[in-house]
C-alpha cells in the first residue's frame, strides 16, 4: 500500500469512527421541548420520542438528521433525529469524571461494552474502525505517544467490536506504511491525524 493511500485510508477512518465509536458518536438528546421526536426516515413520519438526558449512538449522518441506537433499546430498522437537538459536547465529561472515580481505562471500557446493545456493521465500516484503533495503538506503541484516557478506552472498545484478526490485518499495514516512511515522518503524521489535526 503506497503512503498515500495509507494516509488517505486513515483519514477516511477517523472520519467513520466520528459516527459510531461509542465517545465521538455518543450524545444525549437535548431539546428545548423537553422530548426529541423520532422518524422513520429524515424528516419522516415520527414513529416515538426519547426525553432529554437519554444517551444515544450515531450510526449515520445525512445533513442535519442522523440515524440513531438509543442505549435502552435497539430497533430493527434506523430511527432518525435531528443533530442539532442533540449534545455531543458531554464526552469528555465523562470520561473526566469516571477517570476521578478512580476506574482505570479498563474498568470503564468494560461497563460501556455492557451497556451498549451489538449494532450490525458491514465489513467495510468494521474494518475502517479497526484500522482507526490500530492508528491509535501504533501510535502509542510505535511512536511512544502517551494516550489520554480516553483513547485508551476507545482502542478496548472499538478493539472488541471489530474483532483481532481485523485488528492484526490493520496494525501491519500501519507497520508497512512505517517502514516506507520511516519512523519519524511516520509518527508525526500518525500523531496529527489521530489527534484530529489531519491536514487538508
């Protein structure tokens, strides 16, 4: 694999796992009624209502309508909200908290493996975010780069989900694309695209 294409599938990838990692996709519905109306499709029929505070799972985003997993429950077909009745900001917060708790990565990994019903994924979505997760890895592993906590918990998460042989298949390409690189170039453009400062 050229180092283009490496880089341009790493781009690619982070963008997916903004939609469905369990921290870039989580929000909590937040609206000024008090409830969010849910439609069958984007701008569709409403079909229910989640109240505010409820956490929620995006699995796609077309304009300002995303198809969603409420954690309680896991419909057979999409339900759809708007995005701007939601709050995505609240991630963080949960991760600071949890990490004052005292639970390490693993800890916490482990109770929002619980908590999140499985969601069906096609192999391609499956293997962007396996190939997200190894970036992640090879960067703290490879490049020596301290994770924060929650990226620690996002590589068990996601790690899971996708499974180890998707995971091995990714962390050789990542280790390909090192040696054609070389370790130093290779890091500080791992380092800015994990980090979310991916340069257009």
């Amino acid at each position: 694999m050229s180092l283009r294409a490496a880089l341009a599938r790493l781009i690619s990838a982070l963008l997916t796992l903004i939609a469905w990692t369990a921290s870039a996709g989580a929000c909590l519905v937040k609206d000024p009624s008090g409830t969010l109306n849910v439609r069958n499709a984007p701008n569709g029929l409403v079909i229910g209502a989640l109240k505010n505070g409820t956490l929620i799972v995006i699995e796609e985003r077309r304009g300002d309508w995303v198809s969603i997993t409420p954690h309680a429950r896991r419909s057979q077909t999409p339900v759809w909200v708007r995005y701007s009745q939601l709050d995505c900001d609240f991630v963080d917060d949960v991760y600071r908290k949890a990490e004052r708790q005292g639970k390490t990565p693993e800890q916490f990994a482990d109770e929002m493996l619980r908590q999140t019903k499985p969601v069906r994924r096609t192999d391609q979505q499956l293997r962007d975010a396996a190939f997200t997760t190894a970036a992640t890895i090879a960067l703290k592993n490879n490049c020596k780069v301290p994770l924060t906590y929650g990226e620690q918990v996002e590589i068990i998460v996601i790690g899971t989900q996708v499974g180890r042989d998707r995971l091995a298949e990714a962390l050789n390409e990542l280790d390909e694309s090192m040696e054609k690189m070389g370790a130093s170039e290779f890091c500080l453009r791992l380092e800015k695209s994990v980090r979310g400062k991916v340069e257009r």
